[in-house]
C-alpha cells in the first residue's frame, strides 16, 4: 500500500488523475462480478456508474476482457503476498502448509470476484482477447503461486520432515493439495447446502482431510488435534490480518 502511494507521488497532476480513473473501473468492476458475475461487466455498464462517457473508458481498456484480467491479475498479486507471509512464518514447514491453506481462504472469502473470474475466463475464446502484456503477467502469478508451495514442499525434503514415495513428484502433492483446497472453495461457492451432509466447518474439514494426507506421507510433525486447532487460530489472529482487505469485504 505504501509503495502504491509512494508511486502515485512520483506522477504528474494528470497521470495521476488518469491512474485514479483507471483504478475507480477496476473496483467497479470487481464490484459488479461480486454482486452480478462476470457477465454483468460492460464498457456501458462501466461508463454509466463511474459517470464517464464510453469513450473514455474504451481509452483505458479496449474490451471487457480487458477489465476483467486486469482485476483477476490484481487480487493474484494479492494472494501472492499472502502465500509468502504463509511461507514466512517462523514454525515448520508442515504449520507452512496449513498457513498456505489458511491464507488461501481468507483470500477467497474477502475477494471472492477472483474465482469467478477465473472460471469464465477458462474459455480460451475470452482468453484470446487478452492483450499479451496482462496474459504474460496472469501467467507469471499462477506460476508464482505454485512455486511458493513447492519451495516449502522442497525445505520439507531437505530436512527430511517429509521423504516422497517414489511412484509420487513434489509438483504432484502441491497439484493435490491445490486442488483439494481450491475445490472445497467452489462447492461453498455454489452455495450447496453441505451443513445438511454434516459438513458445518469446510475450512476445518479440508484442513484435516489434508492433515490425514500428509500424515499418510509421514510428514513430520504428525496431526495433533490441539496444535492444529490453536495454530488455526493463531494465523486467524495474527498473520491473516488485513483492516484494509476487511474495509473491502465491507464495500461488497
């Protein structure tokens, strides 16, 4: 937030007027894919409720598709920085896993636009009308994302709290887990109603379906229900929190 700021002093008069309009579209816009979904973002629907002409928003963004990776590639920035602070705590490699898990849903709770869009944009026909620039940059952070998660799988190999069955790659368990974690978001999503099925805490679930794994793998330290549950909480407290991120989740 600071560098933002820091940046935006740096401009003149008219960039950052120009910057600022360009940032009111993308929060428009991230609004409208929470409340309608992406098929409710539009240069005219944009153009009406920022109170600028359509012509003005065509100078910023040359389609919708535009508009809606440039907001996708901005909350990835986001959950990016939370990967790393999940990577950075001080306690072991396994607690980095569950930190990961932990700052994947708080990311997905607050900026819950992020997977919508993801999910419309899986079409490559909407994907080919990115320019090149924010596809580049789309992929680098999806690759980022994942190499967070595999360096702290490779730590875990080096000091041997976890050793790999040989017919299983470190890419494979990051894959798994990713999927694991990314699939319990989509049911929630849907809004299926899993209390009904038993299911009253899919974070808690997820996070001990994955606990079940890597105990399955003997990746040390073991599952210890009472550790678990206070170093949950702990990164609920402490690493996971964000008063802008909740003024955002506010806003929607």
């Amino acid at each position: 937030m600071l560098s933002r700021i820091e940046d935006m002093a740096t401009l003149s008069r008219k960039q950052r007027e120009i910057a600022q309009r360009h940032q009111l579209f993308l929060d428009i816009a991230r609004n409208l894919i929470n409340k309608e979904g992406c098929a409710a973002v539009s240069m005219d629907h944009l153009a009406e409720l920022s109170e600028y002409s359509r012509g003005t928003v065509y100078q910023h963004f040359p389609c919708k598709e535009e508009v809606l990776i440039e907001v996708c590639n901005s909350s990835m920035s986001y959950l990016l920085s939370l990967f790393e602070r999940a990577r950075a705590i001080p306690h072991s490699n396994r607690d980095r896993i569950l930190a990961v898990m932990v700052a994947h849903n708080y990311f997905d709770l607050r900026q819950p636009h992020c997977n919508k869009i993801l999910q419309y944009t899986s079409d490559n026909s909407i994907m080919d009308k990115v320019s090149e620039a924010n596809l580049q940059q789309h992929n680098k952070l999806e690759k980022s994302l994942l190499l967070v998660v595999s360096s702290i799988v490779g730590e875990a190999l080096k000091t041997k709290e976890l050793t790999m069955p040989k017919d299983l790659t470190a890419i494979e368990l990051v894959f798994g887990l990713w999927s694991l974690n990314h699939g319990s978001q989509l049911l929630q999503a849907a809004e299926l109603h899993l209390d009904e099925f038993g299911i009253t805490q899919p974070e808690e679930t997820i996070a001990r379906v994955v606990a079940a794994t890597l105990d399955g793998l003997n990746w040390k330290p073991l599952y210890d229900a009472k550790k678990h549950k206070a170093m949950m909480q702990w990164l609920k407290d402490t690493v996971f929190v964000d008063p802008q991120m909740a003024d955002d989740a506010e806003e929607i």
